[in-house]
C-alpha cells in the first residue's frame, strides 16, 4: 500500500492539473467575455477623468478617511 504523500502526490500531479487549467480557463473566459467590454472600458477610463471641482474631492476623500491627493497642473 502506497503512503499519504505519494497519494497526494499523485492527485496533485494530475487532478489538481487538471483543475487548476479549468479554473483559469473559466477565469479568462468570464474576464473577456463580450458583454463586460463595456465595464471594462469605463473602469479604465477613470484615472483620465479630470474633477475641476477640487472642494467636492477633499470632502469626499475626507469622507472615506483618505488624505486627498493635489492634481498634478500641467
């Protein structure tokens, strides 16, 4: 009879293999799935929004116990 480590050993080397594949090919295909191009587009494009209203940031960083940020002025 073969031992615990040479069990686990050998589930790990192939189910676990295996499982792990279909997990990340679950993961990529759920992340570029078409319908979430959309969502994605928007959560990228924040950082280059530009709030003119500066008081409004430092209240609402205030808010959120954050320390607000100065823009950068160019």
């Amino acid at each position: 009879m073969q031992d615990t480590y040479s069990i686990l050993r050998y589930f790990a080397d192939t189910w676990g293999l295996v499982g792990l594949n279909l997990f990340f090919a679950a993961g990529a295909l759920w992340a570029f799935r078409p319908s979430a191009r959309r969502l994605y587009r928007n959560a990228a494009s924040i950082p280059l929004e530009r709030s003119d209203d500066l008081e409004a940031d430092v209240k609402a960083a205030e808010k959120h116990d954050r320390k607000p940020q100065q823009e950068a002025r160019t």
